[in-house]
C-alpha cells in the first residue's frame, strides 16, 4: 500500500511558516527551518512584550508627570498624595497627557494641590 504524505497541509503549514518570517533576513525568510525557529523565537517575544509594553508606558507617564511636577516646585509623591487626598481621580496616562500637552493647566492642578490661589482666581 502506497505511504500517504498529505501533501496539502504540510504544504500550507510550510507556507504559514514561511509567511510568518516575511521581512527576516537572508535564510531566516527563505529555509523552511531556520524560519520556523525565528518566527518562534519572534511570537515569543512578542507575547512577552505585549506585557512588558504595560510596565514601560507607566514608566513613561510617571517620568513626564514627575518632570512637570518639578517645574512647579513639588514632588512626584506629594503631588499624587494630594491628588488622592483632594479626592481628584485622573490616572497616570492622562495627567501625563496634561502634564506634556498643557503645562497651564498641570500647573492649575498642581496650584489646587498645595493649596495656593490660583493666578485666574480673583476673590
């Protein structure tokens, strides 16, 4: 009896493979093999950064939060204690979005923080 190979999906399973490694160079796109190790190695990590790209950004926003928060004279950990305790609810993301955007009002929001008249106040 002759030996079945199933030719059409090991076929179509090279060519996932081979499509997956688009863009790698030399054999890494064009050696079914040495493409199927890279495009492992490439998925690994891409899961792996999927989460490592969460840490990163908090990273980025409390730099730029606390960058904003030293121009007008107060410390990153007062600035969000008083956020917590004036019961103020914004997150990381958007404070650092305010803090690199619009200065004027990171400043109002920090003026509000230590308590200070704001220079818009007139009474």
């Amino acid at each position: 009896m002759p030996r079945t190979q199933n030719s059409p999906a090991s076929r179509q399973r090279r060519k996932k493979v081979l499509q997956r490694a688009k863009g790698y160079r030399q054999g890494r796109s064009k050696l079914y093999r040495r493409a199927k190790e890279f495009s492992e190695k490439g998925l690994t990590y891409a899961y792996r950064d999927r989460r490592t790209k969460k840490r990163t950004f908090r990273n980025l926003w409390i730099t730029r939060i606390a960058a904003g928060c030293e121009t007008n004279g107060i410390s990153y950990n007062r600035f969000i204690y008083g956020l917590k305790k004036e019961k103020i609810d914004l997150d990381r993301k958007t404070l650092a979005d305010i803090a690199f955007h619009q200065p004027g009002q990171f400043s109002a929001l920090v003026a509000q923080i230590k308590g200070e008249k704001r220079p818009d106040e007139n009474s």
